[in-house]
C-alpha cells in the first residue's frame, strides 16, 4: 500500500491505496476467507417485506449494544409485491428477482428487537411517511446515545440527491418488546463536495453514503466514516504508478480502469454532539481497482484501527476482480497508514459457486460477522435461483494481526450484545 502525495497536497493526512497489486492478490475459494456455503432452504425473517442491510444497535466505541435486555438492529426494507401487477411475468407468476432488484429505489428504514439475539421480532418503520426528506432511507448507524435511550440514527437521505443526515429519537422498552418513539426531525449534515469527494454533475454513477460515526480510542473524538468516490469528472482519474503498485511484468495495461474510483471518506465533527462536520480527504482510495467501497467500518482491536468495507464482483475494474464480500485494511493510528489484510484486502468472500449468497457484510467487534441472503442457486447450472432478502448465518472471524481467519458459523442473523444498557 502506497500513499499519492500529489493528489491531495499539504492535507492533514495522505489517503491510503488499495493497488491494482493487491488487488491481483485476491483469491476467490481459499477456505479462510470464503464465507461458508449458505443452504436453500434458509429460513425468512419476515414473507412480508425484503430485508437487506443490517445496522445493530451500538455505542459510538462501536460495541453492539442491547437495552434493558433487549438487542435491537435497524435494516433497510422494503415491501415485498407478490401481488402487484407490476411484478407478475407473462405467466402470471410472481417475478421476485425482478421485484428485489427494485428495492433500492423504495428503500426504508425498519427496526426488529430480540431477547436472544436472533429470530428477530418485526418492530416497523423507524420514520413514519413524509419525516424523510428524500425518496430512499439507505444505509447508516443507529447510535445508543446514553441511558435515557436516545439514538442518533446516521444514515443516507437519496434521491434526489445524497445527503448525510441523522435524525434523533428514542428507544423504549417493555417486558412485551420495543418501541422507536421520536424520530421526526431529519438535519442534513453534508454531501459530497465535487472537491474531495465525486458529486453528481462529475458522476452520475457516484456514490455518497452509508455513515458510520465513531469515537477515536486514542484522540476521543467523534469522527464519521461513509462512502465515496474520489472527486473529479468521470474518465478524468489516472492510474499512474501508486495506484496500479508493483504489478508483475505484463500487468501494466490498465484498460479502462480510470472509471473506478471509490475510496473511503472520513469527516470529523466539529463540535461534541455531531451536528457540525468537516469532511477531510479519504483515508483510502481504490482508484484503478474498483469503483465502491461501501458500508465502511471500523473494529478497534490491539491497539489497531481494523477498516472494513464491503465492495463486489461488478464493481472491479479491467485486468482485477474479485468475490462480493468484505475486505479490510489495517493501520497503527486512525489516518494511516493503512494495508490490505491478508495481502490482498479480501476478508471473507462469497465462494465462486455462489457468488451473490450473501452481501453486505458488518465485522462486529467480537469477530461475528452479519450479513444478508441475495441469492442462492437451486439447481446444479446456477440457472435457478431463491431470492433471500433476509439475514444470512452469522460467521465468526478471528482477526490476528495482519491476517483473518474464518473460524465459525453461527445461527441466521445471530448478532448477540457485547454490552446491555439499562434504561433510567
Ligand atoms: C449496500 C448498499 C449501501 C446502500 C444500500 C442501498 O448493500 O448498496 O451502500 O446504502 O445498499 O440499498
């Protein structure tokens, strides 16, 4: 991993670069990395709605946190149409795949709560209609603020745009579950800047979002990590010799690699409450490699800053690839700099014969790690498919220095608490 010092000049740190080097290291199928094969007969949290993104209730150390005994995550959800018209095929069957490809555009954000940590009990929309300024509630970070039960939720207000915000409510609990009362005044807190980060006009493929605030254990301050892609206009992007890295002879040509630009972006709050945000330049780019790094996150562990960012097949550029998963990169302190883990990035990846069974991978700090069912084949050619749309087997991870190591498969959605709150 290198630094571009010509990029980003006298800024306070220099982005890390995931190179199209470590890139070429990536291997799909090698059993430490590779998520265990996902069955299809899984189970589904819920025949009503898709669920996909899943965002546990945590602190801002990043600890999974639960409430008078009651674990809570967020997911961004949207209907299921098994009925509509729209989603019928010319046989009158229901089109799921069609109808789960749609479900970005009328994303929404949804809670569940749980005595056990798993088989989630179904709670509702988080914001009632019309509190979200924008068509689609996409990903983000409930935060437990204190023990009065106030949450900050962070998340992406898209379409038109995509804006930064959070929104404050309140958690409150009884013996029979859990309510999300609150919730009804949405501040935006920034958006991409056409400077540091791609806006719209540079890109219309750009992506903005997913923020993921965070207190640093060595300064103590609240920083917010998110999505984005490198700014400049599309197709304007070089990928000189810090971003292609040292690449074998014949792994020069690059192709049209300069499309992918994604990188990861951090802000820094400039007063305690996390209403006022300064974006600073990212801590790592993958230009010449792929085009999202989405969902970043961070664990804290050895005195490490451990990044994680979940990125897919499709999204990789000319000449590198990779499976769907989550990839990681690890540094001594928070700006860098930051190296692949396992040489090559990739943590734990879909296995090649199922390459979409899963997406959306979170790394918890106890080493589980969540993620959602896409789709798992039903028939030897891959031809046939079930759509999932619901919570994946939870896999453990132990995380050892430079390296991961896939150690364990627990229960479909299993996110246990690390701390348990009680309310005053
Ligand atoms: C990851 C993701 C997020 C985004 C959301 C949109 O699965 O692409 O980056 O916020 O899904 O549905």
């Amino acid at each position: 991993m290198k630094t571009n010092p010509e990029k980003f000049g006298a800024t306070p740190h220099q982005p890390s670069l995931w190179t199209r080097a470590d890139a070429l290291k990536v291997r799909a199928d090698d059993p430490t990395t590779t998520q265990p094969l996902v069955s299809a007969d899984f189970p589904v949290l819920n025949n009503d709605v898709f669920i996909w993104d899943t965002m546990p209730l945590r602190d801002l150390d990043g600890n999974v946190t639960s409430v008078d005994g009651w674990s809570v995550i967020f997911t961004l959800t949207a209907d299921r149409h098994p009925n509509d018209p729209q989603y019928l095929d010319e046989d009158g069957n229901y089109d799921i795949l069609r109808d789960w490809n749609d479900r970005h555009g009328r994303a929404k954000m949804y809670y569940w709560f749980s005595r056990t940590g798993k088989n989630w009990e179904f709670g509702g929309r988080v914001m009632a209609e019309g509190v979200s300024p924008t068509a689609r509630e996409w990903a983000g970070t409930p935060i437990l603020l204190n023990d009065r039960g106030e949450v900050d939720l962070y998340y992406t207000a898209v379409t038109p745009g995509a804006t930064i915000v959070k929104v404050r409510g309140r958690v409150v609990t009884t013996e029979h579950g859990v309510s999300m009362v609150g919730f009804e005044k949405v501040k935006p807190l920034f958006e991409a800047d056409g400077n540091l980060y791609q806006t719209e006009a540079q890109n219309a493929f750009w992506g903005f979002r997913d923020p993921w605030p965070f207190r640093d254990p060595n300064d103590g301050k609240l920083y917010m990590l998110f999505e984005g892609n490198v700014a400049g206009e599309r197709g304007s992007h070089k990928v000189g010799e810090a971003e292609i890295g040292d690449v074998p002879p014949g792994y020069e040509d690059v192709g049209n690699s300069r499309f992918q630009t994604a990188c990861v972006g951090i802000a820094v709050a400039r007063d305690a409450d996390g209403d006022d945000w300064e974006m600073l330049p990212p801590l790592l780019t993958a230009v010449g490699v792929n085009d999202q790094t989405e969902r970043p996150h961070f664990v804290f562990q050895d005195g490490k800053y451990y990044l994680f960012t979940i990125s897919h097949t499709f999204t990789y550029a000319d000449g590198v690839t990779g499976p769907d998963g989550v990839y990681g990169f690890v540094a001594d302190s928070l700006f860098g700099p930051y190296v692949p883990l396992n040489g090559s990035g990739l943590v734990l990846g879909n296995p090649s014969s199922q390459p979409f069974q899963t997406y959306s991978h979170y790394v918890m700090p106890n080493g589980l790690v969540t993620s959602f069912i896409d789709s798992v084949p039903t028939d030897e050619t891959g031809t046939q498919i079930r759509v999932g749309g619901t919570e994946a087997p939870t896999v453990g991870m132990k995380i050892k220095g430079l390296q991961t190591f896939v150690v364990a498969e627990y229960d479909y959605g299993y996110i246990p608490p690390m701390l348990d709150v009680t309310l005053k």
